[in-house]
C-alpha cells in the first residue's frame, strides 16, 4: 500500500470557543503556513459548518468536551462524532462511549499539565483513568508545555520572545503512561498545539503568546493516508481519520527542524511494516528509522530504550514481540530537545 504524508495542525480553538480568530480566518493562515490539514477543537462548540476544504487545507471540525460541574478536569477530544457531543461530557466513559458508538475516535486532552508559578491558569488533568474505549491520547500539548516552563517574569519574557528555548519535548510522565497503556492495548499518540493565540500580559508587556501561525509551525501531528486526496471533503475526512484511528502517525517539533520525510519501518520476512501495523514475528525484524536532519535515535521497546544513533538512521535487529517505537532529539542552546515521536509497530509472537 502506497502511503501519502500529510501535515497537520490538531486540537486548535477559534471564537467558537475561547480562541481569538474565526474558523475561516484559522484556515486561512493554515493554508498559508502550508497545513494540509487542521483539526478545530472548540470547547462545548461543533461549528461543522466550516468543515471542507478551505484552499489547499482540509478543514475539520472537532469539539474538545467536559463536565460542565468540572471544566478544570478531562478535557476530552472528540473527532467525527458527526454531532454534538457536549450533553455526554458529565461522564468520562459515557462520553467515549458515544463517540466510539457514532463511529469517533476520542482522545485524551493534555492528560498531564504543569502549570508555573507565573502563568495564573490552572492545570487541567485527566484523572478518569478507569475510562476505556479511547482511541488514545495528546502525548505532547504545546501550550500545556510552554506554560509548565513559564516561572518566573525573566522567564516569560524570555519565553515570550524565544519559544525554542522553553519547549525540550512531551511530559516524561505523559511518555511514561503512554508506554504503561500499550502492555494493555493499542493506544495513538497524536501531538496538539491547543492554539488559542491568546494575548497574556507580561508585566508591562501584552505579547500574544502565541499567534496561530507560529503555533502551526510547532507540534503537528503527520499522518500517512492511504490514497492521495480525491478533492471530496468528505472522503478526504475519512482518510485523515483511518490514519489516525491506525496510528499511522507521528508528532514533529518543526521549532527544531521540518520533519517532513520521517520514517519508522519494520522489515521481516520480505514484508515492510510502518507505524501503527501489526505483524507476527517467525524470523528476525530489521527496524530502520530515517530522519531527514542529523539527531540522537532512540528506539524504545515495551518502554525501554533497547537502540540510539547518532545521524539520520537508526538500524537495529530483534525477533523480540512488543511495541516499538522512535524518539528522536536534536541539541539546540545547550541542551537536547524532543523532535519527532513515531507510533508503534506492534509486533506480536508467532508462538
Ligand atoms: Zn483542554
Ligand atoms: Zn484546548
């Protein structure tokens, strides 16, 4: 099957919601930043009106939903629910079993925040971990990261003025449960920006921190599609969402380097096998990873790093079962900073 790499912006909010610009206007600058794809995530709004094809970005229309009695806890994503899913949000399993019974895919929203000292917003949570039936979660939430770095004023304005310094990659405990969830069951990782662009003062300085186009050249989420678009809005939809519901994806840092061309492969048994595929192992598997900028490669089995390179490959072999996947990092002012994350492939014993 041939596979076609699209770019994308997840999890953003526009007026519908506590955003700053219009859908039409938020796709309008996706289009300019060269998006191939966004997904609108509204809180308590489903304005699928909007959702189409807006010049050359493919717009869709999700709703980011929670309990009304508990706004600051489970924030929940919700995509092609096809309605209005807000009614169900006073319960966490009620809530992903509507969308899973309309045929939506759910994700968890920012499960871990850390919220500094000089950002007086507070940290919003998952704690519904009894909940199942999710398609998975936000592994790495841009704006819950950059607003844990923002400590002190010095330190906003800094962060203000230089994002590449506060961001150094996902949550480790965000990390840590992701790879704890996948010993039960598939689980995807997709990255968010959480654009609002909203304007936050800084002591004497009010800087809008941060405006949508810098934030879709942040995290995006990159999805391999399985035919290229046809030019019908809604069957271009269902290409996103197979890609996403397969876990054919990876979330990029492009503050770092453009990770356009990323790729995570298994070859065994004269069959190659990419992020989000399953296949039973008989004989040894070659993982390969290839990054179109030279970074540190670590490839992470059942959660442990097993694998690291230096450059723009990383081969290792195993005829191991389990989940694997690719972190790979690059070293920007004085430090090593997360990049690219990849999905799993999921490699069950023949046995
Ligand atoms: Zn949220
Ligand atoms: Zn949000």
């Amino acid at each position: 099957m041939s596979l076609y790499e699209r770019v994308g912006n997840i999890h953003i909010h526009t007026l519908f919601s506590d955003g700053t610009a219009s859908p039409t206007d938020v796709a309008a600058i996706a289009e300019r930043v060269g998006l191939d794809y966004i997904l609108i995530t509204d809180h308590i709004a489903y304005p699928r009106e909007f959702q189409g094809w807006h010049g050359h970005t493919l717009v869709l229309i999700g709703e980011e939903v929670h309990a009304p009695a508990s706004p600051h806890l489970n924030h929940f994503l919700a995509f092609n629910a096809g309605e209005d899913v807000a009614r169900y949000g006073d319960q966490p399993q009620r809530l992903i079993d509507a969308v899973r019974a309309r045929g939506g895919l759910g994700f968890i929203a920012h499960p871990y925040e850390r919220s500094g000292a000089f950002v007086s917003e507070p940290e919003i949570n998952w704690v519904a971990w009894d909940a199942d039936g999710y398609t998975g979660l936000e592994i790495w939430n841009y704006m819950s990261e950059f607003k844990a770095h923002v400590t002190t004023l010095p330190r906003a304005l800094l962060y203000a003025f230089f994002p590449q310094l506060a961001i150094t990659g996902p949550f480790p405990e965000t990390l840590a449960k992701w790879d704890q969830l996948q010993h039960t069951r598939r689980i995807v990782g997709i990255g968010g920006s959480d654009a609002h662009a909203t304007i936050y003062h800084l002591g004497p300085l009010a800087r809008r921190v941060f405006s949508y186009q810098h934030l879709f050249r942040s995290v995006n989420t990159h999805l391999l599609v399985s035919s290229p678009w046809t030019g019908d809005a809604s069957q271009d939809a269902q290409l996103v969402y197979q890609a996403l519901a397969a876990g054919r994806a990876f979330v990029a840092y492009g503050g770092l380097a453009p990770a356009r061309g990323f790729s995570f492969t298994a070859e065994c048994d004269g069959a190659t096998y990419t992020m989000g595929d399953e296949f039973s192992i008989h004989s040894e598997a070659i993982f390969r990873a290839r990054v179109p900028a030279r970074a540190h490669l670590r490839l992470i089995h059942n959660g442990a790093c097993v694998a690291e390179a230096t450059g723009t490959e990383l081969i290792h072999r195993s005829s191991a079962p389990g989940f694997y996947r690719i972190e790979a990092l690059r070293h920007y002012a004085f430090r090593e900073r997360g990049w690219v994350y990849s999905n799993p492939i999921y490699v069950i014993s023949a046995r």
